[in-house]
C-alpha cells in the first residue's frame, strides 16, 4: 500500500483481479416448456422430413442406377459385337440406341447425384433425431440447462443439412404431429402410474427416476 494512501488501493503497477461472473442457467417455467415444444415438433418435423427425402432419392437412384448397369452389360458383352456385324439394320439401329440410352441414364445419374444425396438426407434425419431425444429428456426431466445446448445441436444440423422439397415437407409435418401426440399419451400414461404409485406407496416412498 502506498504512503499517505487512506483507500488502501493497490499500486499503478499492480493490476487488480479480474472477477468472471457465472453463467447464468435458464430456470424452468411455462415459457421454457412452450419454446422446447415447439422445438419438439420442428426437429420431429425435419427427422421424417429427411427419411421421406431419403427414400424418394434413393428410389430415383435405384431407377437410374439399375437400367445403367443392365445396358452397359448388354454393350459391352462379345454377343452384342456380334450382332453389329449383322446385316439387319434393324439389330444395328437397336445397338446404337441402347448405346446412347445407357450413355444418357448415366450422365443424369452423375448430375442429379441421387445416390449422394441420399445418404446426406439419412445423416440429417439420425442428428435430428438425436435432437429430438435430446428435447424429449429435457422435456421429461424439466431440464432447462440443457436449452442452450440443443439450439446449437439446431443450429448444427440445419447448417449442414440438404433441402426437404415442399411435398416432402408438408408430409413430414402430419408425420411429426401424430408421432408428438402418441409421445405425448404416453407421457401422460407415465405420469398416472407414477401418481398412483406414490399414492401407494405413503409419502415417505422415492419417486423413481425413468
């Protein structure tokens, strides 16, 4: 302390503590419980939204991958030589077609990326659905902490995620409603077991952990 100093404060040279304030942790309550529900029917929303988009994709890969591999096969056989040295142009003119036939199928097949696109639909669909666990247990549990930590698991997802057509979309949200409402029956049925076991069991009894 410095001479002739009555506050008691510290030298110019000494720098004072840095004092970091704890985060502060979301409390429950109704407007928690109304954010995580609709964040409950979004993810739930997007999951179906990515499997339905990665079942059409993949059918289209199937539609184009098989005839491709069926008339490259027919091409490039020994039998097939033989009959371009027929003298029917009936048989040559049904050559060439094949020929570009499975030439077009296959460039479309690179374009579109059916294949590719399909698998990244299937990557998006399983971290929703993580997503989706994620919100049900801090649901359930009435973790508001965790709140957070699932907009980023949002956000993640979203940004990496492919686009879900409009058809697909309005699908994927009767999917998700009908799959909340039986989460939600049986989140009640719960409930009432609980309730009446503690009932049961006298006001000294442990709520077991689900």
């Amino acid at each position: 302390m410095m001479d002739g100093d009555p506050t008691g404060s510290t030298k110019p040279d000494e720098e004072a503590p840095v004092v970091v304030s704890p985060q502060k942790v979301p409390r429950w309550g109704p407007q928690t419980s109304v954010l995580l529900e609709d964040w409950h029917f979004r993810v739930t929303r997007a999951q179906f939204g990515h499997q339905l988009s990665a079942d059409k994709t993949h059918i289209w890969h199937l539609l184009l991958g098989v005839p491709v591999v069926i008339f490259t096969t027919i091409v490039g056989t020994g039998a097939f030589a033989a009959i371009n040295q027929d003298t029917d142009n009936f048989w040559k003119v049904a050559a060439g077609t094949v020929s570009i036939v499975a030439a077009v199928l296959a460039s479309m097949q690179t374009f579109f990326g059916f294949g590719e696109r399909s698998d990244r639909h299937r990557i998006a669909a399983t971290r929703y659905a993580s997503t989706r666990r994620s919100i049900e247990l801090a649901l359930t549990s009435h973790d508001a902490a965790s709140v957070p930590f699932i907009k980023g698991e949002m956000d993640r997802n979203g940004a990496g995620a492919p686009q879900i057509d409009r058809g697909k979309w309005e699908e994927a949200g009767g999917l998700a409603q009908e799959a909340l409402d039986a989460w939600n029956r049986e989140e009640k049925r719960i409930a009432r077991q609980e309730a009446a076991h503690a009932k049961h069991a006298g006001p000294g009894s442990v709520k077991s952990p689900r």
